[in-house]
C-alpha cells in the first residue's frame, strides 16, 4: 500500500505485536509496508530482513 520507516520515542525501538501475538521490538527506520488502521492500531508487513 504505502512504504514508510518506523518512527519511535526516543529509546529508538518500538515494541509491536505480531498476528501470533508476539510482541518483538523494532529498530527506527525499518521500512514497511503501511497495509491499513483497525481497532486503534496500524497493520503494516516489514521490507526489510534481518
């Protein structure tokens, strides 16, 4: 849909769950994929692997 990077505070990681439920920590900047908004939360598929 629409890529953009990760902006977070200023520890630089954002903490998101995953659809499993996971919860990981992303690095600023990441490139994603913005997929769409539901329930107060962004849905969006990462770019980039590790």
């Amino acid at each position: 849909m629409a890529n953009k990077a990760i902006t977070t505070d200023s520890t630089g990681w954002l903490r998101v769950k995953l659809s499993g439920g996971t919860i990981i920590s992303l690095p600023k900047h990441l490139k994603v994929d913005f997929t769409g908004r539901s329930g107060g939360r962004d849905h969006f598929k990462i770019m980039e692997k590790a």
